[in-house]
C-alpha cells in the first residue's frame, strides 16, 4: 500500500512547524505505533519532529544542494528513524531521529558527488576518426566490471522501473526531467521555466513523487 503524508511539507514551507511533543504524548504515540502500525499515530512522531529536521538541514546549506531538497533527504531520514526505532531502546527518539536524519543527508551528499564525478568522466572530450565522441572514460585502461554489483544494480532498475509506474503523468515527467531518466537530467529551475509553471510547485511534486517511491522501494 503506497502511504505518503503531505501536510508536512507545508509545515517546512511556511517554516510554522508544530510544536516538540511532551514526553507522554510521544511515549503514547510509540506505543501505538509499536503495538497496532497505527499510521496516525506514525504521522504525528513525523510531523511534530520537522523542527528537527530543519535543524539539522541548516547545517548543509553551504553544500550548493538545493535547500529544498536538502529537507527532503532529511524527512525521509526522520520516517526511517520512526520506522526502525525500538521503544526499548535507551535512547530518546529525537536522539535517534537526528542520527538518522544527518546519516540520510550525508549519504545523499556523498551519492551527488560520486555522480557529479561519474558524469564529469562520461563528458565527450575529442572525436575519434570516425567523427564519433569519445568520452574521458573510455581512455582508462582498467574497465573491469563487478559481475555481482551489476546484477544488483540491474534488479535496483527493474524495480524502480516498476515503481515509477506508479506515479501519474506529472509526477513522472518532473521525476525524469529532474533525474535524468531517459533524457538529460535538470535544475528545478530549467523545469519550471520549459513547464511555464512555478518552481515552488515542481519542488512539492518533486516530493510528492520521491515520497511515493520510497514507500514503494523502501523494503
């Protein structure tokens, strides 16, 4: 069943994020979460620990990341530290969250600059005699592949493949255009002006799409 939650992005647009839940309050909710999947009870652990979120986001905004996307790297990581977190655990769910939440954020920063590098050596840098481009990677000698990691990467397409199936038709032109699937990939930016339409808007459908394929993907 695919499951998102919208109403925290307008909570981190407008920045009036809802208040830090008592001590009880939370303590009931993980309960709840932890003995019947109460998805409200879910949503409210999500949704009044955006503080935190931001809190942490604010740290990365010197990284030349998108602030926007920034923020939703950082919710994902707060709905995984919900889903994985023990109630017996020592530690509090916030302390827990915030691990989470930076772990997701560098993850992700690490990931965008092995494909800033990646897309850096498939850049055409001459033409061979026969007119056709030659990329940068194609004058390494070692070529090697990992037999195993390709697999693994093949089955990872088939499934998103799957999943992006799931989205409607405006969901999944700004997810190809925004990452590139089948044609080359673009800013929030360059989409809103080819789209004649806001970049506030391609940034909520942008996370409203990302939102679905996580839950499709996630396990």
């Amino acid at each position: 069943m695919i499951f998102f939650f919208l109403p925290l992005f307008g909570a981190i647009k407008s920045e009036s994020y809802p208040r830090k839940l008592t001590d009880e309050e939370e303590r009931l909710y993980l309960e709840r979460l932890a003995k019947y999947k109460d998805p409200e009870a879910r949503n409210k652990l999500i949704e009044h620990n955006l503080r935190l979120v931001a809190h942490i986001a604010k740290k990365y905004e010197n990284t030349g990341e998108d602030k926007d996307d920034i923020l939703s790297i950082g919710i994902i990581g707060l709905m995984k530290a919900v889903d994985s977190y023990q109630i017996t655990a020592n530690n509090k769910l916030a302390t827990y969250a915030a691990r989470c939440i930076e772990n997701e954020i560098l993850m992700t920063l690490r990931a965008n600059k092995n494909k800033r590098n990646l897309i850096y050596l498939q850049s055409p840098i001459t033409q061979d005699k026969d007119g056709n481009e030659v990329e940068l990677l194609d004058l390494l000698e070692d070529r090697n592949i990992d037999i195993f990691k390709s697999y693994q990467e093949k089955v990872m397409k088939e499934n998103l493949k799957e999943a992006l199936k799931s989205l409607n038709s405006r969901e999944y032109e700004i997810i190809s255009r925004r990452y590139g699937i089948n044609r080359k990939a673009q800013t929030q930016k360059e989409i809103s002006n080819d789209l004649n339409i806001s970049r506030s808007y391609v940034s909520r459908i942008e996370k409203r799409a990302l939102l679905k394929l996580y839950f499709l993907l996630k396990d």
